[in-house]
C-alpha cells in the first residue's frame, strides 16, 4: 500500500465512520429467497495478460459448475495511475458500494480488517484448508486472531547467483537449507567477487516497498522485527540493538561498495553482478540472456540466527457491504482451492499458496526452484500485519535508503520508530 491510498483511505473511514452496513445493491436476490440466480461482483487490479485471462476462465469454470444459482461478474481495474483502483475502492468504502469480493495487496488487510471493509472468514474455511494454505498465507490473512484473506499465489525472495562467477573463484552456493550462507559468508562471497567491473551482489530493485519486503527479514533472522508481534510498537523494535545490528551491516555493504546502491535493472543477467536478491519474477526474464548461467540460493540468514525469507502477494476477500457472504465464500474458497493455487503458480511463475498444490508441480522437487519451495513452506515471514503498515513501510524504506546513503543508523531507526508510534496511538489504539 502506498502512501497517497493510506491518507485516502484513512479519510474516508474517519468521515463515513466504516459501519460496515449493508448497502450493496450489486445483487438482486437475497441467499434462499426467489429462484433468480445471484450475482456475485468481484473488483481486481488488471495485471498482465496471461494473468488476467488465467482470472477470467477460472470465473467461466466456476459460473458454468454453478449455472442457474450463482453467478460472478469480474471487473478488471486498469491502473492508469498508480492508485486508480484504491481510489474506486475508496469511493466504494464511502457510499457502501464495494463489490462483494474484493482483491487486496498482502499488507493491506490488517487495514481493510480494522476499517471494517472486510469480514472474517474463518466460518467458511475450513481447518484442512488452513493447514494446507502455506504458513505465511495464514499470517498474512489474519487480524487479531481472524482470518479475512486468502492467498492465491505466494511469492518469495531468493539468492540468485552466477554459476560462472562463483566457478571461477571456487565457491560452492549451499543447496540445503541448514548450511545456509550467514550474513559473513555472503559478505565474504561479495568482497572475493567484487572485481573488474562486477559488484558482489544485486539487492535493490527500487527504493519503496522492496525495501520492506525484502530487507525486514535481516530484522527477523537476529530475533526481532520492526514492529512487536501485534503491530502496535516499533519502539525497541525496529531500533532494538538486534534492528541497529541489521542496518549496520547493510550500510557496510553500501559503504564498500558491494553492491550498486541504483543499479541498472538487468545488471545480474549482464553478469555484472555475482549474487542477487531476487524472486520468482526474475526467472522468466533469465531467458533472454543465453550466456548467464544461473543458481538459487537461500536467503542469508543471521549466524546462528533465525532462517526467514520474505513472502507475500494479493489476496482476496469478502466486503463487508456484501449480502451474499455465504455464496462469496463458497467462490473464494473454489477459486484458492488446489487447482486454482496450481494453476495461478504455472501462469505467473509464482510459488503456489497451497501446499497440495506443490504436489502437482514437480519442476518444484528439484534445484534450483526447490529452494524457493522449501522456504514459502517452512520459513517464510509475511510483512508485518498492522493497520498502519502504510506509515511504517514508508518510514523504514526511507530510513533504509538514507542509510544505505551514509546517514546515522541509529538516529534514522530512532525516528521510524517515533514516527509509527504516534501514527498508531493517533489512529488505532483503543
């Protein structure tokens, strides 16, 4: 969520109060009554082709399986501009119009959840799906002990790295999780291959949310995180000593260079760089470059800390202005199911939401993409779940930034942590 949608959003719950009243009138039926089918809306933000059509034929299934009682009707948002579909959802929140499904970014529902925009749906999904949803969709979804959004892809964030650089200079990359480079180990992999025009690695794709995303999870591997586990706090957090910790040896890589602190998007697949933190998302693009010869890693951990990697992607969710819960339900849990979190996995070359899903794809059971498998089922840290993750993403990937610039660690994560605190006592706290 960015910054523009969280001041939006914030002023239209404070003026319209988010009752959470029933207003919608996308449906002409109510569930039982009459025998005219229901209509079910569903809003999403256009993504790529592939993508979209993957959306479209999934509702075509479902509408076809239950032809004659339910029907859903997909609006595809284009995003003209960065916040055209928030600012429809924010019009939808202020005359209790929202469509009865809604798709949300990942660190968005804690958000939608506290405003009311969203109801739980933890009547409706089942303990074998919980447990079979990968653990970092559990945490994503949930707000104050309640589910309200299923995931339908996951995503993560790997070590890639470059077979023909590490050959050269005698480096084996671990392939098992439990000999995962340490935070030294990959420094000391980036200052032996830091030569003749090559960086040690590639880590930063731009200077907003991928900051959060990524590099939370250095706060995570040394036995903290930049919020307290219920997202009310950054003070002692984001700023404790295993915070300062973190930041300090990210700033060491910037301040020897080890990196590129504004690279040029394709400079790994040049061969420009010998390691980069990257996703699933990387991979596709790989393929217009036959010279590079590529590996996975894990992501680095902390030494004998924690092993974590980042997650997260869009979810969906039923608003709270819906007068067919029950049937949106029963489509959100069709469209999760096993065969939509594999067929979602395939399209847009994401790991899957489910871990039966992994079952069906086997390219999974293998490097290099089972480490990538391995940590979005066992390790894996969604971003964290707060009401006020658009201040605090906003703050920490500013004050990432500045550090990694050459500014004070300490007085920058001193200032996030003041920051989101008053933001949250200002707008949340009971």
């Amino acid at each position: 969520m960015q910054k523009g949608f969280y001041i939006a959003l914030m002023a239209v719950i404070l003026l319209t109060g988010c009752s959470g009243q029933s207003n919608s009138s996308n449906v002409k039926e109510e569930s039982g009554k009459g025998d005219k089918v229901i209509e079910l809306n569903f809003w999403r933000p256009q993504a790529k082709e592939i993508e979209d059509d993957f959306y479209a034929k999934r509702i075509e299934e479902f509408n076809k399986k239950n032809e004659g009682r339910i029907k859903v009707k997909m609006e595809v948002i284009t995003r003209g501009n960065s916040f055209a579909y928030e600012d429809k959802i924010n019009a939808a929140v202020a005359s209790h119009t929202l469509p009865d499904i809604v798709a949300m970014d990942g660190p968005n529902v804690a958000n939608y959840a506290s405003s009311d925009i969203i109801i739980p749906l933890d009547d409706y999904f089942t303990p074998e799906d919980m447990s079979d949803f990968v653990p970092s969709i559990v945490q994503q979804g949930t707000y104050q002990g309640k589910f309200y959004a299923a995931g339908l892809n996951e995503s993560s964030v790997v070590l890639f790295y470059n077979k023909k650089i590490m050959d050269q200079y005698g480096i084996t990359p671990p392939d098992k999780m439990e000999n995962a480079w340490s935070w030294d180990q990959w420094y000391d992999v980036m200052k032996k291959t830091s030569k003749e025009g090559v960086f040690g690695t590639n880590m930063i794709n731009d200077k907003g949310e991928w900051m959060t995303y990524a590099f939370e999870q250095f706060w995570i591997s040394n036995g903290t995180d930049i919020v307290n586990k219920e997202g009310t706090k950054a003070e002692g957090f984001v700023n404790s000593p295993q915070g300062i910790e973190a930041a300090t040896f990210l700033k060491k890589l910037a301040d020897e260079k080890l990196f590129n602190i504004d690279p040029k998007p394709t400079e790994f697949e040049e061969g420009k760089a010998a390691t980069k933190l990257g996703g699933p998302w990387n991979i596709p693009g790989f393929e217009d470059y036959p010279d590079l010869e590529w590996g996975i890693t894990y992501f680095p951990k902390k030494a004998g800390g924690t092993q974590t990697a980042p997650s997260g992607s869009w979810a969906v969710g039923i608003s709270a202005d819906s007068k067919y819960p029950k049937e949106s339900a029963e489509f959100l849990q069709w469209f999760t199911n096993t065969e939509g979190s594999m067929g979602m996995a395939k399209v847009i070359s994401m790991p899957a939401s489910r871990k039966s899903a992994f079952e069906g794809m086997s390219e999974y059971d293998n490097l290099p993409l089972r480490v990538i498998k391995e940590q979005v089922t066992t390790v894996s840290n969604a971003r964290p779940v707060t009401p006020a993750y658009p201040v605090l993403t906003q703050k920490f990937a500013e004050a990432l930034t500045d550090i990694m610039m050459g500014a004070d660690v300490t007085k920058s994560l001193n200032n996030v942590a003041k920051t989101y605190d008053e933001e949250y006592e200002r707008n949340f706290a009971e």
